[in-house]
C-alpha cells in the first residue's frame, strides 16, 4: 500500500506528501497496457489522482478525465478521500506518440449534491504540475505547488513514485509560497529523495527547515495532521 501525510504550517499553507511506489506498481501489474502507456502516462495519473484525492473531504469523488490528441487521448482516474484509487486508459491513437498530447483536462468533484462540480483546464503534458497548478489557481483560486515524481525500470518495475503538493490557505500571505516554490525547485526532485532513501516526514522537513538561505521566513513550523494509507 502507498502512504500519505496532510499537514498544516504555521502561515497556513495545506501540505500533502505521497510514496505511491506500490499502488502504481500494483496499477502497472493489474492494467496490461502497453509499455510505452505505462512508461510515459499511465504512472503520473495514479499519483496525481493520489494527492488530489487527499483534498476531498467524507464521501466526496474526485474523477480526472483527459481529452487530448496524443497516443491516448483519454485517461479516466477516480479517487476518494479515504485513499481508494481506479481508472483505466481508452482510445489509443496509431498517430501520434506525443505521450498524452495537448487537449483538456477534466476535474470532476461528486460532493453529494444534485450535480457533481465540473472544471476544465488546458493540458500540455510537458509540464502536467502547470497544469494542475493552473487548475487550482484558476477554478478554486488557490495558489498551489505540485511535484510528481515517478522512476521505473525498462521492465516495467516501479523503483519509486510519490508528490508533495503545497496550498495556500484563505487569509495567507501570497507572496510566502512565491518563495516556497523558489525553494522547492532549488531541492533534488522527489525521485532522487525517494531513492536517497528519504521518508515523506524527512522530505517535509526539507520543504520547512533551514536551507542556508538569507531568508529565516522559509523556515516553518508545522504541524501532521493525518496519515492514511492509498490502494488500488
């Protein structure tokens, strides 16, 4: 099973920590995709589905559907808030081996009310983070980091696949995750954490400690909130 973490830093930032390394792998072991769907595609979704899902609150869905011109133009992932993730790829294209191509992106929150709650945001799978980045931002205005991270073998087996995701909460200072995001790009990406060996409390303690910069205000207190395993 995968593990998450939720936590809360003192200047009101939401924090979400992933491994997702089993339930990918276990993903990768049900679906008989092609190599080149679970290489390139199929590996980000599950982890994003993953990190997204850990917003949701009760019995709330989350489902992601994709509409794009590339090698599969439709990747359909659920989630829950209680870390239960499916979905499945359709639609392969003969074409185009763009990897997901350009199209859109479809986030659907089932909250238990008469219609389910529908955004749709431009994708370019050059830099899927922008892309959900870019979702937040503008369907729920709030300003948020994400890190996807996946590494795998030429085999097919998951050496490691895990996010962080930071969010700003109401009432925040704007500029703080401005420079928050300065500091997420200057750590190694999350694969090279991963493999390091670094546990998900050691890489939050990375995103909130001292980084022997000039400015002591990236330095956070925090606090864990939940914990929860993820499963497939």
């Amino acid at each position: 099973m995968g593990r998450l973490i939720r936590g809360l830093s003192k200047k009101m930032l939401d924090f979400f920590v992933a491994d997702t390394t089993d339930v990918v792998q276990k993903a990768l072991d049900i679906h008989k995709y092609d190599e080149y769907s679970m290489k390139n595609i199929w590996k980000n979704f599950c982890t994003l589905a993953a990190i997204m899902g850990a917003t949701l609150k009760g019995e709330d869905k989350l489902t992601i559907r994709t509409d794009t011109d590339g090698y599969k133009k439709n990747i359909v992932v659920n989630s829950d808030a209680n870390g239960d993730i499916k979905g499945y790829l359709i639609n392969t294209s003969e074409e185009n081996f763009d990897g997901l191509g350009k199209g859109t992106m479809r986030i659907i929150k089932d909250m238990g009310l008469k219609e389910p709650y529908v955004a749709i945001t431009n994708v370019d799978y050059s830099s899927l983070p922008d892309d959900i980045s870019a979702y937040f931002y503008n369907s729920e205005q709030i300003p948020t980091i994400i890190s996807l991270a996946c590494e795998a073998t030429n085999d097919g087996k998951i050496l490691c696949a895990g996010a962080f995701m930071v969010q700003l909460l109401p009432g925040a200072d704007e500029d703080f995750i401005t420079k928050l995001e300065r500091k997420a790009e200057a750590i190694r990406p999350m694969n090279e954490l991963m493999k390091g060996g670094m546990s998900l409390e050691q890489i939050i303690n990375l995103l909130y400690d001292d980084m022997d910069t000039a400015d002591d205000s990236l330095v956070e207190e925090y606090e864990i909130l939940e914990e929860k395993e993820l499963k497939i």
